[in-house]
C-alpha cells in the first residue's frame, strides 16, 4: 500500500532534459513535472544522456535497471548531467526512470518498484 502524502505538483520543475543519444546529443525532448518514463526505448527511439534540474534541492531522480520502475533502482538528489545510460547501474543500462520535484525515501522507491504504481499526481510515459 503507498502511504498517501500532499504532493506538490509543479508545471515547471523539476524539468528532465532527454536526449536520443550519448553526451547530449542527438534530439532531445524537455519534460516537467513530476513524472515517471515506463521504458526508455519508447521515448526518442531510446534515451542515452539527460539532464535534470530542479531549485528544490531535495528533487529526486530515481534510475531503475528494468522496465516499469522494477530490477535495482539507484536515487540522485539535487541536479544532475548523465553523459551516458548506458552500464550506469552496476554495469546495468538504465530501461525506465522516475523525476520528482520532492524527495522521495527508499521505502518510497522500494513501494513503487514492488507495485508499478506511481503516487499521485505524477503522470506516467
């Protein structure tokens, strides 16, 4: 069961810049808000770099080794430039990931990797 919890949405942040390929290259495409991209591949035909930013410095960026937020996951704080996706994860590419303007705690992370199920008010791609 997720605990409920006041989630502030923000149209603005946190704003998670993606790009089809390697150290910010290729098309890119800027997504806002709280928000969780299910698989990758399926945005830009594939996401090799990216870049998060939020003015909360407590914003989380959860990276997850499977598709549908499962498999093991890895939490960033604050902002972040990820040259590379790829053997990111303990030599794991990254398949789906989560961008929150609030922190979210392990226990959290934990809930939505075992249910697949986002808290509300993030959208799903």
């Amino acid at each position: 069961m997720v605990e409920s919890q006041n989630v502030s949405i923000s149209q603005v942040f946190p704003r998670l810049t993606v790009f089809s390929d390697e150290n910010f290259r290729g098309n890119s495409r800027i997504l806002r808000g709280n928000l969780g991209i299910r698989n990758l591949e399926n945005v830009l035909g594939g996401i090799e770099s990216l870049r998060f930013f939020s003015t909360n410095p407590n914003a989380t960026l959860v990276l997850f080794t499977r598709t549908r937020f499962r498999g093991n996951f890895r939490i960033l704080r604050g902002n972040r430039s990820i040259r590379d996706l790829d053997d990111l994860l303990a030599g794991n590419d990254v398949e789906s990931l989560i961008s929150s303007n609030q922190r979210l705690t392990v226990a959290q992370v934990r809930i939505i990797r075992n249910t697949g199920t986002l808290p509300t008010g993030y959208r799903v791609i």
